[in-house]
C-alpha cells in the first residue's frame, strides 16, 4: 500500500474518532442521521450515501435520509424480501457489489421511484446491543471499486451510527414518555373517583347517570390521548416516513371542510376556503398535510364564536405553498404563545371551552417541520387566530 494510501486511511479513522465525539452528543434524529451519510460518502469516496431504518411493527425498511438524493427516495419502502439492504438486516453481514444489475437481490423500486442509477453499493448492518436499527449503504464509488478497507471503515461509523440512533430515540421516548405518564394521572383519578362514586348506595339515579357520562368521556379523551401519543412518538423517533407525491392543496382544502362541516353548523360557523388562482402543486406527504389541515381547522371551529367564521387559503410565495387557517374565535393570550407547540399544552382561558389532549399542535409542527416547512401564529384576544404554514414547492434534498 502507497504512502499516499496509509495516509489518508489513518485520517480516515481520526475522522471517525471526531465524529464519535459528534454523534454523542447530538440529540435530534434528523441533525444526526444527516450527519452520518455525510461522512459515510466522505470516507468511502462515494458518490451518495444513505440510511434505511427498520420498522419492527411493519417489518419493512424505508429510506430516512440520503445525501442529494432525489426527495421521493425519502420514504421509499424497501422489503426484506428481494432487496440488497433487507438481505443485509435479515443476516447482519456487510455486502459489496461491483454492479448491483448482476445481483438478484437487487431491488429496481428506488430507482424506479427516483430516477436514480445505481451502478456499486456498499451497504453494513446497523447493529447496536444485537438489535438491528437499519441499514447503512453508499452508492457508486467515484474511482474503482469498493474495498476491503471501505467496508471496514463504514462497520466502524456503522457501529457508532447504531449506538448514536437508538440512544436519541431512548431519550426522545423516555422525555415523551415521563409527560405521558404524567398527563394520565388527571383523567385516570377522575375514573378512580367516578367509579367510587358509583359503588355509592346513596347516589341518585340522575347523578348515576351523570357519573356514567363522565366516565364516558375521560376514557375517549385517554384513547385519544394514546392514539395521539403513538403518533408524536412515531414522529419524534423517526419512524414515520413521508411518501411524497404531487399535491393540490384544492381538494384537500374541500375534504377537510366537509369533514368539519356538521361540527361547525352546530355552533353555525361558516368554514370557507381562498386558493389563489393558477396555484402549483407541491410536493408533499397528501395524507399528511391533511392531517395537518384537519387539525387546525378542528380547533378553529372548536375553539370559535358562535355565528364565527373559519377561513382557508393558499397563495404562492417565491419557491413555497403559503397556508393560512383563520378563525373569529378568542384568541390566543401573549403568555400562552410561545408555548402552544409544546407537548400537551393547553390554553388555560380557552381549556374548558373544549375537549383535548394537548399534542395536536405538537404533531402537526412536526409534520411541518418534516416537509422542511414553517409553522406560525398571530393572534388577539377575542379577535381570533392565524396559523401560517409555509411548504417548499419541491421536497427538501436533505
């Protein structure tokens, strides 16, 4: 081996010794995953790198982020079954192929869906306490083939990745899962005390039925709260993945405005939409950015006037989709803005106005945030409130 070649194979491992150091200490999934592909491309000389991540309860893999790839490649599910990096998580062992077209494990779907040829891959198992998190590959090496020594040094970040993906998922689920915890123990001493109350002799058959109603609607609200929590801890972790497509915010603008519709006419608030005309598409995750929608539009009728209005509209903005949901409603308290995002919050003046658990705002900011957009508020008390969402007209390449 050249000089040349020693040299830079031990810069090589004193990168990786930094980026050990750097991945400890990174705590956001996304800020880490991109970071690893970036130096998976950069010690393999390769031309792209990329991280699928294993979903234990859909036993599939699916691409989480990849350096300039094409956007669809992100959520892209790839099956264990018929697939190079399924073949890699199913036996933990590395694979090196010169021309993927010569391997039967090759899986033509991502190229398919990104338009992205594939000539050499090299992919290692992300292994960490005998759990396999996912699968680390990079793609097309610029000069030659990927060696012996490339392989080594990607088990090495591999081995680092691992350990660094499952720790931050540990902490985002330990963190969520403390105020989770926390925020049961108000509905469920309501149903403790209701159920007392029930066993009672002297209670009254109206107050029966009341306490019945109440039992009723603390255990919706905690099978709301769950579902809820499920969702954020998905998103949190990682593990839901967006499958971008070409979207007219039209049609998801008039679904949600039916789905809204019988709510709003028992308070009669009107619900009208304003799309600006020749708007784009965008792309985006549709079902997504219809819960997103719904979830605004729900709580700008639930938290509105009677006789209010609720309003949607769309414009562009240079490169982006601008998303407004306005309400009469009232308002929003200067003390409780800079909260609202945060898990489980509530408005305390507007709390007992309606029925919630506290995370939608949370979930649809991660949604948002996931299509690398933008989520805002403007409100006045007894005036009403604007959430504004910007959305990349194209997929971030992040």
């Amino acid at each position: 081996m050249s000089e040349k070649k020693i040299s830079q194979n031990i810069d090589d491992y004193r990168r990786l010794i930094e980026i050990a150091r750097d991945l400890a200490s990174t705590l956001d999934l996304d800020a880490l995953l991109y970071r690893i592909v970036k130096v998976a491309s950069e010690i393999a000389n390769a031309e792209e790198a990329s991280i699928l991540l294993f979903d234990e309860v859909t036993r599939q893999l699916h691409f989480q982020v990849a350096t300039n790839m094409d956007p669809n490649m992100r959520g892209v599910d790839v099956p264990l079954e018929g697939s190079i990096a399924g073949w890699i998580l199913t036996n933990r062992k590395p694979v090196r192929i010169g021309d993927v077209r010569d391997d039967a494990r090759y899986f033509s779907g991502v190229e398919n869906a990104t338009s992205y040829a594939t000539q050499s891959i090299l992919g290692v198992p992300l292994i960490t306490k005998d759990k396999v998190v996912g699968v680390l590959e990079v793609l097309n090496k610029r000069e030659g083939h990927f060696s012996e020594v490339d392989e080594e040094l990607l088990l090495v970040l591999g081995a680092q990745a691992a350990v660094a993906i499952e720790n931050t998922r540990l902490f985002q689920q330990s963190d969520l899962i403390s105020e989770f915890v926390h925020e049961l123990r108000t509905p469920l001493a309501s149903l403790s005390t209701a159920t007392y109350l029930l066993l009672r002799p002297e209670i009254s058959s109206q107050q029966h039925e009341q306490i019945v109603n109440n039992i009723h609607s603390e255990t919706l609200r905690l099978n709301a709260l769950a579902s809820s929590f499920l969702d954020l801890s998905r998103l949190e972790s990682g593990r839901v993945h967006f499958h971008y497509k070409k979207v007219n915010i039209e049609p998801i603008f008039q679904t949600c405005c039916e789905i809204m519709q019988s709510k709003a006419a028992e308070n009669n608030i009107e619900i009208k939409t304003d799309i600006k005309k020749d708007l784009p598409e965008l792309e985006a995750d549709p079902d997504k950015i219809k819960q997103v929608l719904l979830n605004l539009v729900s709580n700008a009728v639930k938290y509105n006037k009677p006789g209010g209005t609720v309003t949607l509209r769309a414009t562009k903005e240079d490169e982006q989709i601008r998303i407004e949901v306005e309400d009469t409603g009232y308002g929003i308290p200067a003390e409780a803005m800079p909260h609202l995002f945060k898990k489980f919050f509530r408005v305390r003046e507007t709390e007992s106005k309606a029925a919630g658990t506290g995370l939608g705002l949370s979930i649809t900011k991660q949604i948002v945030q996931g299509h690398k957009g933008t989520i805002s508020v403007k409100s006045k008390p007894s005036e009403g409130t604007t959430f504004i969402i910007h959305l990349p007209l194209r997929a971030s390449r992040d």
